[in-house]
C-alpha cells in the first residue's frame, strides 16, 4: 500500500528525530550522519513544499470553477434578457423575431440528435 502525503512527511519527520536521537549509535555503526541528515531534511522540506504547492492550487481550481460557474449563468441571464428586448423591438411575431428566437432554441436543442443506440435485448431463459 502506498502511504499518503502527510504518512511520507510524517514518516521523514520521525526519522529526522530519531537520527538526532539515536546519532552516536547510528555512527558507531557506520551511517554518515552529516550526509544522510541533510539529504533526508531537504527530501522532506520539498514534499512538504509541493504539497503545500498542490493544496494551494487546488483551491485556487475550486475558486476558479465557482467564479465561471457565477459568470456563466450571469452571462445567460444577461444575453437572455437582450434577446427578449431585441425581439420586442422588432414586433414578436415579425419575421426578424422568428430568426432571434432560433438562438434561443438552438441552445436548448441538444449537440448530438443521432438516434440513441439500442440496448441489447436480454437473453431468455425457458422455464422449465
């Protein structure tokens, strides 16, 4: 199982204490502490940095999606309303409003009129 962002820089973490710890233990045995600490300590500081680097942009992501979402639908209202008052300027029923309205419908008709594929037809089984 892989561990999860905060198990990996917690995890390094831990080690960085326990290496202070256990320090003329671990070089007794032959660890080069004075390399194997900084590398350790910059391996964690990076994770931590691009993680805080990713929760970052993700909310900026989820900022940016309400913001267009908001715009979107203003935009629609907005574009709503100057159609009806183009087509009030020009008479409801008058030909120049009949080919206002198509703007309105070709919105709401659907991109792809294909007919729907047919689902199979389930295989039956006799009843004995």
């Amino acid at each position: 199982m892989t561990p999860t962002q905060t198990e990996t820089i917690g995890l390094g973490e831990d080690l960085l204490v326990q290496m202070d710890k256990e320090a003329p233990a671990l070089e007794k045995g032959g660890m080069n502490l004075k390399v194997a600490r900084p590398r350790l300590e910059l391996a964690v500081e990076e994770a931590k940095a691009a993680n805080a680097l990713q929760e970052s942009l993700k909310h900026q992501l989820t900022s940016a999606t309400k913001l267009c979402v908001e715009k979107m639908r203003q935009a629609y209202v907005i574009e709503s309303s100057t159609l009806d008052m183009m087509m009030g300027a020009v008479q409801k029923n008058s030909t120049i409003a009949r080919v206002l309205q198509r703007f309105r419908s070709k919105l709401r008709r659907p991109d792809n009129e294909a007919d729907p594929v047919p689902l199979p037809e389930p295989a039956h089984e006799a009843i004995k």
